[in-house]
C-alpha cells in the first residue's frame, strides 16, 4: 500500500452516499486537502471503516492528520473540526457552493420536471 500524505483529510465514502457531496463541498470551501476514497472499490478502505466504526460500514467516515475521525459529521461538527485544523469558511461560500451542486443535481430537475407536468394537469393543458 502506498504511503498516504499526512497533511491530507481521507474521506471515505461511495458514490451513493448521500452525505458526500456535502462533506466534499464543506472541504473545497475550506480549502482543506482531502483525498476521497471509494470504499466499493478499495478492500483496505472497506477494513478501515469497518474497524473504525466497529464493524459497521458508516460513511462518509473522515480520517484527520491527526488520526482522529468522524463518521457521518454533522455541518456543525464537521466545520468545528476544520476550525481546529485553521480551516474556516464562511456561511456564504458554503450556500453557494450548495446551491451550485443543487443545479447539477440530477434529482432536481427530475423534482422540477414531475411539478411542472402536475401543474400543466391541473391546468388541463395536458
């Protein structure tokens, strides 16, 4: 196994997981440095979210230089970890970089699609 950088925060995680992207934009905002690991493609990230969550595969489970973690991080507390690490961000850039995400999201503009077609039934233009 390569030597991981140090300085680094690991995030592991899958694709599916709901609370990645989030995680990864809180990160980005910050400006941390972050490496993401797919535990459905990496054997050894699967044992180290297993170990550190006693047998439980909960993600996305973040590993800090300093060894110590958190598991499905709440904003609150992710960003008070990073506070520690010198890492702020403001309100601001994380709802913008929210809001971004939101307008790439697959899942809006199938919700947009489905409310415009019961609007334009109800209407009865179709």
């Amino acid at each position: 196994m390569a030597k991981e950088k140090t300085d680094q925060i690991i995030v592991y995680a899958h694709p599916m997981c709901a609370d990645l992207r989030p995680v990864q934009d809180i990160l980005r905002a910050a400006g941390a440095p972050f490496r993401y690991v797919n535990i459905h493609k990496s054997e050894e990230g699967m044992k180290v979210v297993s170990r550190i969550n006693k047998g439980n595969l909960s993600v996305p489970t973040l590993v800090f230089p300093d060894k110590t973690t958190l598991t499905e991080p709440t904003r609150p507390a992710l960003l008070a970890k990073l506070a520690k690490y010198g890492y702020e961000i403001t309100d601001r850039s994380a709802f913008t970089s929210s809001i971004k995400n939101l307008f790439r999201s697959r899942t809006l503009w199938i919700m947009l699609a489905i409310l415009v077609y019961a609007l334009l039934r109800v209407l009865g233009v179709i």
